[in-house]
C-alpha cells in the first residue's frame, strides 16, 4: 500500500509541475510572439456594436453596456451544451451542430445575448463540420483574443456584447478576406429571410 501511495504522490507531483511547466510555456510564447497577454478579461465597460435587423438591414452604431449575468443565470438561459461553449469556450463535435450545413439566407445571432455576428452571404462549405464565414456582419461585433488553450497559438472568435466563446478564426478561407471565422452552432441562433 505505500508503494501505491509513493508512486501516486510522485504522480501527481509530476503532473502538477508539467502544468505549470505548460502554462509558464505558454506565458512565454505569447511574450515572445508580442501578445500582451495581460489583457483585461473581465472589461465591464460599454462597448461599440453594429444592430441590424432580423433582415440583415443596418441599423447603426449604437454604445451599449456589455450583457452581463452570473453562472445560475446563464444555465437557466442556455442548454448544458450552449452553455459549454459559450461560457466554458468548449467546441462542439464536428458535423454535429445544426447549423454546419444551413444554406437558407438568413442571419446569424449570437444564442446568448441576440448580437448579430453573421450574414449568410459570408458563409461558405469549408468541409470541416462547423458553420464557416469568411468575415463577420461588422467588425464592431465580434473581438479576437490570442488563445494557447489547445498548446498551439489560435486566435479565438468571442461576441462583442457578452463575451461569448463563439469559436476561432483562421487564415485559410476564401477570398475576398482569406479568413476562416469556425463557429460553433450551439453559439448560433439563425434568423431566416426571405431572400
């Protein structure tokens, strides 16, 4: 039995430095490769946002103060998986969202807070299971934020109003941007339109 007890000691010592090993890895990186990655995460300042309406006309530019609600009442609002992603930054399994292969035009909202994140006429079939645009509906609406969670330097995709983990952008998308905005649909409320 103290063999046992040995080992998983050594163990989980082991294993507890190799995650400070990691996150001290990652703080470096990013130092290096010129990202600040202090940056304040918890920002309850206005922000800038563009409305449209539910048919994608422009509304304008409107100041609003960011959506903010506590874990209990995220979790009455959103489903278990909606939740995941959104609040947890999880990712959906490829192939599995409803909205991966929606091609009806329409707008794409944010599920938490209702922003408007993306148009149809900005999707395209990127074949790798999640919905993918090549720009969002306005920049003011979605921020970027340098993500090392996965032990590889991604830039993550969240909403500007609620700070929503909508998925990550890449640069191996189309042209006119060469973007790749891979969104989650448990992220995603669509907004259908005529045309």
């Amino acid at each position: 039995m103290n063999e046992v007890t040995r080992r998983g000691l050594i163990f989980g010592a082991a294993t507890a430095a190799a995650c400070g090993l990691l996150v001290g890895v990652e703080r470096v990186c990013l130092a290096a490769l010129g990202y600040d990655n202090n940056e304040p995460e918890d920002d309850s300042g206005p922000v800038k946002i563009v409305k449209f309406a539910d048919d994608g006309a422009r509304l304008g530019v409107y100041t609003l103060a960011k959506v903010r609600k506590n874990k209990s009442e995220w979790k009455k609002q959103l489903t278990p998986l909606q939740y995941d992603v959104t609040r947890r930054a999880a990712t959906e399994f490829a192939f599995s969202g409803a909205l991966h292969d929606q091609h009806a035009p329409g707008l794409y909202r944010c599920i938490d807070c209702g922003n408007a994140l993306f148009d149809s006429r900005a999707k395209f079939d990127s074949g790798t299971g999640w919905p993918s645009f090549w720009e969002p509906i306005a920049g003011e609406n979605v921020r970027e934020k340098k993500d090392f969670s996965a032990g590889v330097l991604r830039t993550e995709v969240k909403c500007t109003l609620c700070e929503a983990h909508l998925g990550h952008v890449f640069a191996d998308g189309p042209e006119p941007s060469g973007l790749r905005y891979c969104m989650n649909s448990a992220a995603l409320r669509f907004i259908s339109r005529k045309s």
